[in-house]
C-alpha cells in the first residue's frame, strides 16, 4: 500500500450531518438529551451524570497499587516536561520611550474527553488534566463514558483525580461534547474543550466549535517511520503494531533505506494483523523519507537512523518526533512527559500537539509617552488617513499637539 493513499478518507461532513442533531438536542434540553442518548448509544441508564467523590475513593481500592505508583511516575514525568517548556508568563520590552510586552493568563473553565469505547484511556486524564492545571484553568471537567453499568473505569477516575480534575461526568460521545460546549443542568459550560475521541466525538467538536474552543481535529492514530539499515526491524515493526491495535482505520508507514528490513517489518506486522494498514515504500535515502514524512505530516514521526538527532531541523511537519531505536513512541503515550494528545489526517501542518499555551490566551500591553507620539504620531496620522479613517488620525493628531505643548 502506498504512503500516499493509506489514509482512509474519514468523510467527516458524513458524520457532522449525523451529529448534529444529537449536538442541537443536548444545546436545547441539557441533562435529558445527555441521558436519553446514554441510554440510546451505550445502553446504560443513568441517573445522575457527576461521579461522587465516594466513587473516586473507592476507585483507588479497586486500583492495584502498582497501577496507581506507574501514573504518578507518569505524572511527574507529564509535569516536568510541561513546566519546563511553558512560556514565560510575562514578557517586558522597554524601548527607549516606551514600554510594552505579552501576559498570558488561563482560560477560566476548560473541558476533556477521555475517551472510553474500544478500551478506557486513563493516560488521556494525565495528558490533559495536568498541562490545564499547570497553566492555572479555574475549573477543569472531565467527560468519559461509562461502562454498561453506568460505572466509569476505576483506573480512569483514578487517573482524573491524580491529573487534578475538580469533576468527572460519566458521559461519552458526540453528547459529552455538546453537553461542556453548551452546558446542561450538571454539566458546566467550558470555554475550551480538548482531548481525543472517534469520528462521531471529532465531528461534534468540529461543530461546537464556532461556540466554543477546541484544541485540533483527530483522527485515528498513524505512525510514519524513517529507517536506514541500522534499525531494529523488530522495534520498527512493534511500534507500527502499537498504533494499529488503537483503531481499525490507524495506519502505519514505513520508509525505509533496506529491502531487507522492510521485508522483516512486513512479515512480523502480518503475523499478528491479517489485513494491516501497513505501508512500506524503498527510499534511496533518508532525505527523501523526510520529504514525503513532511508532505504525509504524521502524528508520530519515529527516525530510526545514525545519529537520528541530525535530521530533526528537517522535519516541518509532525505532531511529535521520536529519535532512535530506544525512543519508542509507547513510552510518549504514557510516561516519557511529552503530550500524546496530537494532531492527525495531515493536521500536523498547520496544528501542534497539547501544551501548557493550549489552555492560555495572550493578551499584550503597551505604555506609551510623549516622546513615542512624537516619533511615531506623524506616521499613524498618514496611515490612518490613507485608510479614510479621520477620527483614528485625529486622536493622534490631538496628541501631538499636547506633546509639542510638553
């Protein structure tokens, strides 16, 4: 299969058109809708839609203690990374006769889907609660479905809790989505609304989105891999296999200098995958892998390469890269402290993955003097007058005037 039509087509105006009218019940009936689609979709009749406290707590009992130290040990890792590479909060500029900068402040209420279905994802909690809570968001909500008991995951409750969300909501799909965009009776209305989900999540958040904020489109998860003829083809293959079995419509590329090792990929990935969205494609050098990787803009982008570090200025286009046989991109899923939550379907070109900035707005400053009217007033009337806007030239102009006066 080549590279270029490995993507299957997700027609996402299908799905919106299926969902909308799911977005607009939940809009204008709230809790009622939530709970009549819960019972439609997941078979699960419900009663109220927060988790109590009481059901964190004893999630933990039901957790093994194991588990509970591997998502701190996450969470440590998720933390660092994320407060290391965050933005200073405020930037000041002083120029010669004025001053000016950038503040970033938190958003006030953001909401995450922790997406269950398939399998729960307690490694999304962290993904997303921690980077809000880092940047200073008010009040951070959790959205994930609950199983055909109307119970939430007890390893997910657990990992919202550690993650620092203040409250849970067991619903899922496209009405989780609707229910934090517009808010219902339970469930607070958000301003921002992140995290992962299938196809009928993506398309509810694709039409919230003209009322509220959302971090990136998604879609199911993809690995490219660029492999010269030192690779480990058991890693490369494990690797492609570990974002295949998130989704039948995942999809792996491989391009590699070796006959050899795309061989060996080959047979490894179709022993355990009968029809595997697999491509692999000779390369004649690894150059020419990364200009068709930047074209393709994966989620994951994995260079299993000599000195793989010296190709990272050519990568344009990624949601996240992993250099060498040992970075393996499992570990970015969960533990290494890199976000997972990532752009896909080529959105890698013009979207980058979850930060501490994704829950933050900029807002800039200036103070300005007598002397910056004077240097610069006489240039904003011109402007300001070539653009027919006489009241703009005249709010300097009277500045100017005060400023000859001083």
């Amino acid at each position: 299969m080549d590279p270029d039509s490995i993507r299957k087509a997700i027609n996402f105006e299908e799905f919106i058109e299926k969902v909308r009218p799911i977005v607009e019940d939940v809009r204008l009936n709230g809790d009622e809708a939530v709970l009549k689609y819960e019972r439609l979709f997941d078979n699960v009749e419900l009663h109220r839609l927060r988790v109590k406290k009481k059901e964190i707590d004893s999630a933990y009992e039901a957790v093994d203690d194991e588990l509970i130290d591997a998502l701190e040990l996450a969470r440590e890792n998720i933390e660092r990374f994320h407060i290391l590479t965050t933005v200073e909060r405020e930037i000041k500029i002083q120029f010669e006769d004025c001053f000016m900068g950038k503040i970033y402040k938190p958003l006030e209420r953001v909401g995450a889907y922790i997406p269950g279905g398939r399998a729960s994802y307690p490694s999304t909690a962290l993904m997303t609660g921690i980077p809000a809570n880092i940047a200073g968001v008010e009040k951070i909500i959790a959205c994930t479905p609950p199983d055909s008991n109307g119970k939430v995951n007890p390893l997910t409750l657990v990992a919202c809790d550690i993650a620092g969300f203040d409250e849970i909501y067991s619903v899922g799909g496209a009405q989780a989505i609707a229910a934090m965009a517009y808010g219902t009776e339970s469930i607070p209305k958000v301003q921002k609304i992140v995290g992962p989900g299938n196809a009928y999540v993506t398309a509810a958040k694709l039409i919230v989105s003209k009322d509220v904020a959302i971090d990136m489109p998604a879609g199911p998860s993809e690995i490219l891999i660029i492999a010269d003829d030192s690779a480990n083809a058991e890693f490369i293959a494990y690797d492609c296999l570990a974002q295949l079995e998130h989704d039948p419509l995942a999809v792996a590329v491989v391009l590699t200098t070796s006959e050899k090792i795309a061989n060996e990929v080959k047979r490894i990935v179709y022993e355990k995958i009968a029809e595997p969205n697999l491509a692999l494609k000779i390369v004649k050098d690894v150059d020419e892998a990364i200009k068709i990787s930047n074209e393709f803009a994966p989620e994951h982008l994995s260079i299993f390469c000599r000195n793989a570090e010296k190709y990272l200025a050519k990568v344009k286009n990624a949601g996240s890269v992993f250099l060498g046989d040992f970075s393996g991109v499992a570990m970015g899923d969960y533990a290494a402290g890199t976000n997972h939550v990532l752009p896909t379907l080529g959105y890698a070109k013009i979207y980058g993955g979850l930060t501490v900035e994704s829950f933050m707005k900029s807002i800039t400053f200036q103070q300005l003097t007598p002397e910056t009217i004077k240097r610069l007033g006489n240039a904003v009337v011109k402007l300001a007058e070539a653009e027919g806007l006489k009241y703009h030239a005249e709010s300097i102009k009277i500045r100017l005037n005060y400023s000859k006066k001083s």
